[in-house]
C-alpha cells in the first residue's frame, strides 16, 4: 500500500508488516496441543464454559473505531522522544533479536508479545495519555498493562494477562492490587490452522432476525475420546478462570 494513503504515522505502523515471517522447523513442529488435565476435567459447573457464540467478525468491525483513535495521536518525528517511542511499535523495528526459526511454542510467544501485543497496547495506552508520553511512570500506572499471571492453587496458568491499571502497595507486606481485563492464550500458528475451529466456525446460528446465537458447549469429560478442536476451546476457556 503506498505510503500516500496512510493518514498518519501510526496508520502506516498499524498496518505495517514485519520484514521476516518466522518459519516452523517442521510441519510437526509445536503443532499439538496438551490433553485436558484432570483439575480442568473437573471444574464445578459454574466454571465451565456451557455455551459458544460465534462472531467472526468481532475484532473487524472496530478497525474503523480503533483507527480514529490511533490517528488522533501526533507524531512529530523531529522530536526524539516521538521517534524513541516510534521505535518501540513500529514492526519494522520490533522484530529485530526475535529467531527466523519457531522451535517451540515460546518462540510464538516472543513474537507476538515483541512484535504484536506490546506495541498495541502501547499505542491504546498513547491515546489514553492524550499524546506521546514516553516513557511513562510505571510506578503509578493509570494505564493497561501485559504481565504474567501469579498463579492459583490448581489452577491454570495464563500465557498473559491484561491488566487494567496497577496500585503499588505501601509496604513489602502488601502485595500490588491489579485489575484483569483480558485473559490470552498462545498457539502456533502450526497448531492453531485456518481448519482446526472449521468445524466450531460452520455452526454459526442466526435467528429469524439475524440475531447470533449461542450454541451449547459440552465440557469434555475422561470417558470420552477429546479432539483437538475441544481440546484448544477447553484450554482456552479454563485459563479465563485462573
């Protein structure tokens, strides 16, 4: 796309592809998924996902909305800490150290926290700010933030989360206090095709009046054989209960 036809900087970064697409070492590399463990298996009926609506659409249609707020931000490329924060988002950049090569599911991960994650958020926590305000006080966080989960007792753990703000406690006795807003779950894109949900995908149910249904969901349990597709919906579902 030529450049005359993004209307600012951060529209040419958003739409910005990496120069290197990472490939697998081998067509079976990273591409199963774990099998349900027994402490998912089970889970008390209110923890368990009962119903899926299937929305293809959901992140297209903001692409409009997010795209007025991204163009909002000035960026002034004489000013150096416009140009640092550039550097922190744009893919041609941020792919730089990341391996041409996915071994394993943690190399995804670096790829889509470096390349993907982080640099959205960056650029929805710059329109929270009102501008370019780098770096920010983290300190004293009033914006989202990625981080790992603490963990629970039999329980899952998260790839990430998304964190709403964060409030540093008074003293070491005081652990910080944090809200989640978004639960994320990693796959390759060896395990995780275009056909793996295929067949969760060709439910989609409307109403008379076009209006989506949900479609029930049956927990797996360990007498049955668990398919691939069930199993990456459970594991994805159970990590939102961590």
């Amino acid at each position: 796309m030529p450049l005359s036809v993004f209307v600012t900087e951060v529209e040419r970064i958003l739409r910005g592809i990496p120069p290197l697409d990472p490939r697998a070492r081998t067509l079976q590399t990273a591409s199963g998924t774990r099998d349900v463990a027994d402490a998912e298996l089970g889970y008390e009926t209110a923890a368990r996902l009962n119903a899926i609506v299937v929305y293809p659409m959901l992140v297209e249609q903001l692409e409009g909305a997010a795209l007025g707020l991204a163009n909002s931000i000035k960026v002034d490329t004489s000013n150096p800490m416009h140009r640092e924060w550039v550097s922190q988002i744009d893919p041609q950049v941020t792919y730089d150290c990341l391996g041409p090569v996915i071994n394993s599911e943690g190399d995804s991960s670096s790829w889509f926290r470096k390349v993907y994650s982080r640099p959205a958020l960056s650029i929805a926590s710059t329109c929270m700010a009102g501008g370019v305000k780098f770096p920010r006080d983290m300190s004293r966080s009033n914006f989202p933030f990625i981080a790992t989960s603490h963990g629970g007792k039999k329980k899952p753990i998260p790839d990430d989360l998304l964190y709403r703000s964060f409030v540093a406690p008074q003293s070491l006795a005081e652990a910080p206090t944090s809200e989640v807003i978004l639960c994320m779950e990693y796959k390759t894109k060896m395990a995780l095709t275009r056909d793996t949900l295929a067949n969760l995908l060709q439910e989609r149910r409307l109403t008379s009046d076009g209006e989506l249904l949900a479609i029930p969901y049956g927990w797996p349990r360990n007498d049955v054989v668990i398919s691939k597709e069930t199993k990456i919906i459970t594991q994805a579902s159970a990590r939102c209960s961590f």
